[in-house]
C-alpha cells in the first residue's frame, strides 16, 4: 500500500524539508505539498480525502496554524494531523486534538519517522 501525505506550509523550504524525510523514511510514498500562500485557503469543508496524514505548518499566510488545525479536526472522521509550529501553540495543539506536535525549527528525522509511523499504525 502507498502511503500519501499532504504538506500545507506557506513556505517552500519547509515543504521541501519535510518531503525529504517522507522520502528517505517511504521512497515509494505520494507527498502532495500544499502551499496557501499562493493558491489560497482549503475550502472550510475540506476532509483530506485521499490522504493518509496532513502534515501542517504554521507559515499560512494570514490565517494561524491553529485556527486552521481546529478548522480540521472539527469534521468528523478526519484523518491524522501532525502539527509543525512554535513551542508557545504545543499546548494549544494538544488540546485541540492534534496527532502530534514537532516545533518547527527542531525536526528531528529518526523522531518525525518514529512519530508518523506510530500515527500510521493506529
């Protein structure tokens, strides 16, 4: 089975970044990258239907990581996200419901595959 990850950042490095781990860890998986800076906001009734993971930063232009992760996890049955921002929303995020936190500016391979892959598996 393939795996397919969906990345939403605004910036293309972090996009990158996080599609090089995927890779490395899953050659074979489909990573969508996502960037709403430029092709705007996911519709509110966006479900990730076709994903397996969202992977979702906190660089969205002008709307917070939060409000969109909330955005998210506010329709039913929506599938894993994995949260990537500053040390000051981890809290935020956890009470929201997210399926993982990794602060941004500390991605650490072996952690992020450990993570995902548990994630993955539940």
């Amino acid at each position: 089975m393939t795996i397919k990850f969906m990345i939403i950042d605004g910036q293309s490095d972090f996009r990158k970044l996080l599609s090089h781990h995927l890779s490395v860890h899953w050659p074979d998986a489909i990573i969508a990258e996502f960037d709403p800076t430029v092709a705007g906001h996911l519709p509110t009734e966006f479900s990730g239907a076709g994903n397996d993971m969202i992977l979702l930063g906190n660089q969205l232009g002008d709307r917070g990581g939060t409000q969109v992760l909330k955005q998210f996890l506010r329709t039913q049955g929506f599938l894993a996200v994995v949260y990537f921002g500053a040390a000051e929303e981890e809290v935020t995020v956890a009470r929201l419901g997210a399926d993982g936190f990794f602060l941004r500016d500390d991605v650490r391979h072996k952690q992020l595959i450990i993570r995902l892959t548990d994630v993955l598996n539940s």
